[in-house]
C-alpha cells in the first residue's frame, strides 16, 4: 500500500506544489486505488498531475466526512476524469452542515453524486481491495472524544451536528493496522477501536491524518495516553493538529511532519 499526500495544509520548502487548510491522499493498493477526500479547491487535480499520479485509476472516492475541505473538490471533477470511480461515504455525509451562517457542507446532496459518479452511502464496514477496509460508522465508546462542531439540517430541523458520518480507512499490514483518517471528529481513539474490532487485529502500527487536535488539554492528554499504551509507532499527524499537540506527541512518539508530496510506503 503506497499513500500519497496530494492536499494538506504544509507544503515543505522547494517543493513546488499547492497547499490549502483540507485533505486529500491518493492511495495505491494492488489492483485498486482509492483517493480519500478531494480537498477543498481543484489543487489536488493539479498536485496529483504533478506528482504523477493518475485520478482515472482511481476505483474509489472515499469521502472520510461531509466538511467542505474534505469535499469540495469534488465540485472540480469531471466522471471522464475518474471513469471507473464510485464514490463511498456515510448515509449521514450529505446532509447539509452550517457554522453559524456559513455552508461547511458537501458541494453536491447524494442524488447529485449518485447520478454524477455512482456512490455507495453505507455505514457499514466495506472491503476497498486486499487488507484495506472502510469503516463505515464509528461507534464512540470515549467520553472525552465527545464534541459537536455547528449545525446540520435535516427535514428542515437543525441539531447540533457530532459529525456521525465521520468515517475512515484502515489498511492491515504486516506490522499491524495503518489508520487512514481525515478529521477524526468522530474521535481518533474510538477509529482505532473500531477498525480493531472491523479488521480482528489489536496491533496498531500507524496512523496518517487529521485528529482534530488543537488545545493543550485533558482530551489532548487521554489521546497520547492512547497512543502510548497502544504502542503505536509512526504517527503523521497533518491537517487538524495543532503545533501544540504535536509537540506533546513527540515528547513520547515517533512523529513524522506530513506535506504535500509525502508518501509513505507499507506492506
Ligand atoms: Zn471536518
Ligand atoms: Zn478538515
């Protein structure tokens, strides 16, 4: 499995390509490609012909949440540009978010996609190719992961939204299970539970995402306590982690500082 970096919001220096606070990785595995997320503008189209990687290969669009820097992108997508893709998310990804006054959701409701690229909204577990799954809905089973951001609309009555399509991947390698995730609104700790359970595998090897954390606090501190305990060993932390936070991570862990242009190989 062969993960690419083609959105974050770092770029490393002399080498030229986009960044913009959203996420997208291209990820080559076997016979199947799956791109996770399409950022929030056209740059991955761009980083991804940079980087020389072919979005018509792509099998599937996982969306790993409905925020619009997660799916916006996809407003840019033309289906002759990604011919055999489908795309796969959470039943609960298009329905339309606010903070406050402001749009934060999907740019297109799941008839438009349907219609547009085929899409497959399903909250349960779905095998994307050999040893690499999406999980589908994440039980949260951690207190201290519990929070909403905004609000969501559905048949015209709003709630606070606590982003239930938020959803990630996992790949089982030989070293244990590779979590792939976008924002972990739905607790980066309750994902490494779930795909646990989902792949039948408790070694945590690694984890590449966003885990939205920002404070130096006590949810900070129970998510190294995780990490730690579980012994994982490479963590990227990208997108929605906070400097602060990464720095508490490396006082006890291997951290690696993700950009555009990264890839990380594992078998
Ligand atoms: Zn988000
Ligand atoms: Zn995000």
């Amino acid at each position: 499995m062969k993960l690419t970096v083609l959105v974050d919001n770092n770029t490393y220096i002399d080498q030229y390509y986009f960044g913009e606070p959203a996420l997208c990785f291209y990820i080559e595995n076997g016979d199947k490609t799956v791109l996770l997320d399409t950022g929030y503008s056209d740059i991955f189209i761009k980083n991804a012909a940079a980087l020389g990687k072919n979005l018509a290969e792509a099998d599937y669009i996982v969306f790993s949440h409905g925020h619009d820097d997660h799916t916006k992108g996809l407003k840019y997508l033309e289906k002759a540009q990604v011919p055999k893709a489908e795309v796969v998310a959470h039943p609960e990804c298009f329905v339309p978010k606010y903070v406050g006054d402001l749009f934060v959701g999907s740019p297109y409701s799941k008839e438009q996609i349907a219609e547009k690229f085929g899409c497959n909204a399903t909250a349960q577990p779905l095998q994307l190719g050999e040893n690499l799954w999406y999980l589908g809905h994440i039980p949260r089973v951690f207190d201290h992961e519990i929070s909403s951001i905004g609000y969501k609309e559905k048949d015209g009555v709003r709630a606070d939204d606590y982003l239930d399509d938020d959803t990630a991947l996992v790949y089982k390698s030989k070293k244990g299970l590779f979590i792939i995730t976008g924002c972990s609104h739905s607790g980066i700790c309750n994902i490494c539970e779930y795909a646990k359970s989902v792949c039948g595998e408790q070694k945590i090897y690694g984890i590449i995402g966003g885990f939205h954390l920002f404070e130096d606090d006590e949810k900070l501190a129970k998510t190294v306590d995780y990490f730690v305990a579980n012994k994982i060993e490479k963590l990227y932390p990208c997108h929605c982690v906070s400097l602060k936070a990464k720095h508490r991570m490396m006082e006890k862990l291997d951290v690696t500082e993700v950009g555009v242009g990264l890839s990380v190989e594992i078998e």
